[in-house]
C-alpha cells in the first residue's frame, strides 16, 4: 500500500512538472521573421540624416567625431555571416575611417552593433551598442539609440537609403 501510494505522488508530481514546463526558445516562425528583417540589411546604405535635440553635442559609437560628421557615410552590411563596415568620409572636422563591425538582430528587432579592431576577433568583443531597428524595406530603414542627455533618455534617429545591393 506504502508503494503505490509512494509511485502515485512520483506520477502525479511527473505530471504536474510536465504541464507546467514552459517553452522560452524562439519559434520557428519567429526565426524566419526575423532573418527576413535581417537580410533586408544587406547591401550598402548610406545614413541620409539623423533626427535628434539639436541643443545637445552627441559623438556617436566612441568615435570622438561629431554625428553630423555620420551623416553620408557608408555602411556595408553582410547579414550572412552577421558583419559589417562603415566609413566616415573625412572633411572639415570629421575623420576618414573605415571601422569593422559584427551585428546581430533579435526578435525585438534590438540591434546590437559591435566595433571589432584590426587583427581582433569578434567573438572576443563584448561592448557594443544596442539599437532598435524600425521601418526595414527594401530601400531604407531607421535605427534608433537611446543616449542620456542630463539625465534624461533621448532618442538618436539615424535614417538609412540603400545605395548599393
């Protein structure tokens, strides 16, 4: 009697742990969302402006350069192998360069972009910039930063035209 009492608790808590298992993975579906938002990415792009409060000074991804030095530079995105290049045209007090990056899209459309250095791994880098992703289409899209000002969160818009395929 011990035993089949003893076998039927074992059952019942079996059951109870299996019913409540709950599924955290992402769906296939929401994979498939996501990579075809991903691979609207790939090509070249080029920022055509960026919306911000003008009153504040921003110098976006560490660059020490102003942000009206990003508008018209070039982004190379590869969604194949998650990497990328962008590069700053150079004149007046903006710098030439050209800067290795890796990225990753989430199904929040949360853009992650991490600058990787000559000769460095990208596997081995951990700071980056997270983003959101809005508006993809074949010809354009917008990522938007948060950035603190006094204080306070403001949104970076930064609006991208496709220049090449």
């Amino acid at each position: 009697m011990r035993k089949l009492i003893f076998l039927g608790f074992i059952g019942a808590a079996l059951i109870s742990t299996s019913c409540a298992s709950k599924k955290t993975g992402v769906s296939a579906g929401e994979a498939q969302t996501v990579r075809a938002e991903v691979m609207k990415l790939k090509g070249e792009w080029s920022i055509s402006d960026v919306d911000y409060n003008k009153s504040f000074k921003i110098k976006p991804f560490d660059e020490g350069a102003d942000i009206n030095c990003f508008v018209g530079s070039s982004w190379k995105l590869i969604p194949n192998n998650y990497t990328g290049t962008y590069t700053l045209n150079g004149g007046g007090d903006c710098p030439a360069k050209t800067q290795a990056i890796t990225f990753s899209v989430d199904k929040f459309s949360n853009v992650s972009i991490k600058k990787v250095g000559e000769g460095e791994k990208a596997k081995r880098v951990s700071a980056g910039y997270m983003l959101k992703l809005e508006n993809p289409t074949e010809n354009s899209f917008t990522l938007v930063q948060s950035v603190n000002a006094d204080g306070s969160p403001m949104d970076v818009r930064y609006n991208f035209v496709r220049t090449a395929k």
